[in-house]
C-alpha cells in the first residue's frame, strides 16, 4: 500500500456515515409537523369570515330555526358519531401504534 491509500484508509475508518437516516426521518416529520400547522393557520381566516357569516345570519335564520332543527337532527347525529369515531381512532392508533402526536404531547 501507498502512504496515500495508507492515509486515505486511516481517514475513510474514521468518517461519519455518508447519511444519518434517524436524523433524516426527525427532520422530515417535523418538517410534516410544520407543514400541517402552517395549513391550518392559514385555515384559521376562513373560519372567522364563515363565523362572522353565520352571526350575520341569524336574523334571517332565526324565525325557521324550529323547521330547520328537524330537518338537520340526522345530520347532527352523524357529525356526532363521526367525531366520536375520529377521536376513538386517534386515541387507540397511539395506545396501540405510538402514532398521532398532538403539537403539545411529550416526545
């Protein structure tokens, strides 16, 4: 062997690897993490112009507020049970997978 394929094997046993994959995939999934809350956050406009609609609203919706409490009780219903649905996911994905984090939940 050459002083130089000497030298260049002393330093190529002594490298980091040429990736990281733990740190890749730390970085992609709070780049994910930013990314989903930066989609919300520009969500958050929408719904206080659809709120300030809605308050708007009252004087005209008001008067039929007994006919159309009977008509939208189903769908209540099912927006219920879907969110009961949604939450009961969540919660058994993380006692059973260690899935969904929240933006506060502990590492």
């Amino acid at each position: 062997m050459t002083p130089e394929q000497k030298l260049s094997a002393l330093f190529a046993a002594e490298a980091p690897p040429a990736r990281d994959y733990v740190f890749q995939a730390r970085m992609a999934e709070a780049i994910a993490l930013r990314r989903a809350w930066m989609t919300v956050a520009a969500l958050v406009p929408w719904t206080v112009a659809a709120v300030v609609l809605l308050w708007a609203l009252i004087p005209v919706v008001g008067p039929m507020r007994e006919s159309l409490g009977t008509a939208l009780q189903p769908a209540a219903t099912m927006l219920a049970g879907a969110a009961v649905t949604a939450v009961a996911a969540l919660w058994l994905s993380r006692r059973f997978h260690g899935g969904f984090r929240g933006p506060f939940s502990a590492r």
